[in-house]
C-alpha cells in the first residue's frame, strides 16, 4: 500500500485517515483525489476538494480543511515535484482561473523545496501567509537526553504527579494497541470526553459533530495494523484521563487528549502525556508531533516549534489573486512596521 511505503509525505493523506475524514466531514465538499501511476502500480496520492461556488478570487482548488485536518500534503514514490505539476496541470484543466490553497504546509525543504520546483515548471506564481506554530519534540538522542535539557522546575512538578498517580493506591495505567480491547478501550475515552471542559463548550468528541465517527474510525483502522497507542488512566476502575496517539515511521503523534475536570487538582492531562511520550520513545519513536497550535501546555515540553504556512497558488492572470499576494507581501509587513513603531515595540 503506498501510504506505507511512500517515500515522501505523511500517512495524513493515506486511507486510514482520509477515508474516515470523508465520511464525518466529506458532505459539503467535492472531494477530488489525485492518483497518479506509474504504468499499472500507483505511485502518488494528493488528496483535494473543489469548491463550485466558491467567492471570487478564492481557491477553487484546496487540500481538505477544518479543525481535524491539522496537516495534509501528499504521498509520493516519485519525485514529488513531478507528482505536484501533475496535479497542478489537472487543476488548471478543469478550472482554468482558480487558485489552489496548499494549507498547513510545514516550512521545511522537503516541502517547500518540490512546491517551488513545480509552481515554476508549471509557469504559476504563489504567496504565503504564515498560519501558526506546532509543538514538536525531538527524541532523537534518547529520552534520558531529552529530559536533562528540561527545565528543572518542569521535571519537578511532573515527577511529583507522576509518583503520587504511580504510588498511591487506586491510580492505573491501561494501554491499548491492537483490536482485543479497543472498542471498551474507546468507550472510556468518550467517559472522559464528557466529564472534560471541552464538553461544556461543545468541543468534545462525544459532542462535536462528525467528530466520534472520525475518531472511531481512525481508532480502529489503526489498531488493526498495530500502529494505535492508546493510553487510559483509571482512579479505582473509572477512566480519568486519556492520550491517544498512532505511530507513523518512528513519530508519534497525539491525536488528542483530555481529563475529568473533577481530579483537575492531580494534573492528570500532562502526567498522562509526559508517561506517554517516554513509553513511545522506548517502543521506538525519535520524533513526538503534539499537532495542532503550540499550546501553552505543550511548549515547556516541546524542542522544536516549526511554522505551518497556507500557499495559494494561481495562474499570473488572476488579477485578485495577484492583488492578494501583494497585500500579504508588501501592504500587510508594511503596516506591521508602522503599528509597531507607534506603539514603541520592536518590528515583527
């Protein structure tokens, strides 16, 4: 299967998260998958949707989005630059004076190296608009090394949760990989979802539509490749607090995770992520991924805050589109440095 063997790209544009993704949030959207082979063996994934009535000036063409698409890109056996202008000539094809929105595109070279490649092969043009930062942790040199470069205040408050939810007696750490307990293992991720502040606000899992279709789904089709790593922590047998996460070529990623807001006092949440990176690191991860925006929570414990950018792409001739790059280029820095220099802060 090429999301497994793919050499460039991310398992995010792969069945086992896309599929699910279409069926909870697909409905108002026409989704647009891209295949490309190589005589009869497939060789490249890029999956879109494309918007009819979309305003105009705006992409017709985008990577799928919302609040549970934190990264999407491509897979690719090929070189990805080749893969990217095939799309990109398909795109133009259809919808000849659309623009395509590349959202949450790392900043990296083996991203932005193949999107520059193909843009100019292709004679379009392109511009930019920085999104947010993630949260990553490099484990590269072994969690021992990891931990030393903490900060001592940090380690202190972790270990005193940690022995207090390892020593005192009722507190239980349950882990769950494989299809054998997963579907109770799942009912009580939901247990905590209700009982967490994100339930109030109607966030949660258990409450947000589409959202336990999506996450019910992935949580299966992972477990069946032995990819899921799923950690619940029970006080005398009920589920307080959870980390969910899948393991996709030595990086582990956290999908999500909660706690009863009622043991809020016992710092469950972080106890329960920092117990599931070191188990994840020893399983083999050299690279934990918390997705998503750097949350507070998430940057003491986080090495790396790498940046994420939305790329529009358009043909030379979308005179709106042109106009937008300009104001992302030169008005919007422009006026940056201006409030900055009135309000006596240091430019952005």
């Amino acid at each position: 299967m090429l999301a497994s063997r793919a050499v460039h790209g991310e398992w995010w544009a792969g069945p086992d998260w896309m599929l699910p993704w279409l069926t909870a949030f697909g409905a108002p959207y026409e989704p647009a998958i891209f295949l490309v082979y190589a005589e009869s063996q497939l060789v490249g994934v890029v999956p879109m949707v494309r918007h009819r009535h979309r305003a105009l000036g705006s992409a017709r063409w985008t990577l799928p989005r919302n609040a549970h698409i934190r990264r999407i890109g491509w897979l690719s056996d090929i070189d990805p630059t080749d893969l990217l202008v095939s799309v990109f000539r398909a795109c133009r094809r259809m919808s000849p004076y659309g623009a395509i929105a590349f959202p949450q595109i790392p900043a990296a070279e083996t991203w932005e190296s193949p999107l520059d490649a193909a843009i100019e092969r292709c004679g379009l043009s392109t511009y930019r608009v920085e999104e947010s930062e993630s949260a990553v942790v490099d484990v590269s040199e072994g969690w021992d090394a990891y931990v030393q470069s903490r900060d001592g205040k940090l380690l202190r408050s972790l270990k005193r949760h940690l022995k207090r939810l390892t020593a005192e007696q009722g507190w239980h750490f349950e882990f769950h990989h494989d299809r054998s307990t997963i579907d109770a293992a799942w009912q009580a991720v939901l247990d905590v979802e209700r009982r967490s502040w994100k339930h109030g606000s109607g966030s949660s899992i258990a409450n947000e539509a589409g959202t336990a279709v999506l996450y019910g789904d992935v949580v299966q089709r992972f477990a069946a490749r032995d990819a899921l790593q799923l950690w619940i922590l029970r006080h005398e047998g009920a589920p307080v607090a959870y980390a969910l996460g899948v393991v996709d070529r030595g990086c582990y990623y956290l999908l999500k995770n909660s706690f009863d807001e009622a043991y809020r006092s016992a710092s469950p949440g972080v106890a329960l992520v920092w117990y599931a990176m070191r188990e994840a690191t020893e399983r083999g991860a050299v690279r934990l991924d918390f997705l998503g925006d750097a949350m507070e929570w998430k940057r003491p414990l986080a090495t790396q805050f790498p940046a994420y950018f939305t790329w529009t792409i358009y043909p030379p001739t979308h005179v709106l589109a042109r106009w937008r790059a300009f104001s992302e280029d030169v008005i919007k820095p422009v006026w940056r440095r201006a409030r900055a220099a009135i309000h006596g802060k240091p430019a952005p």
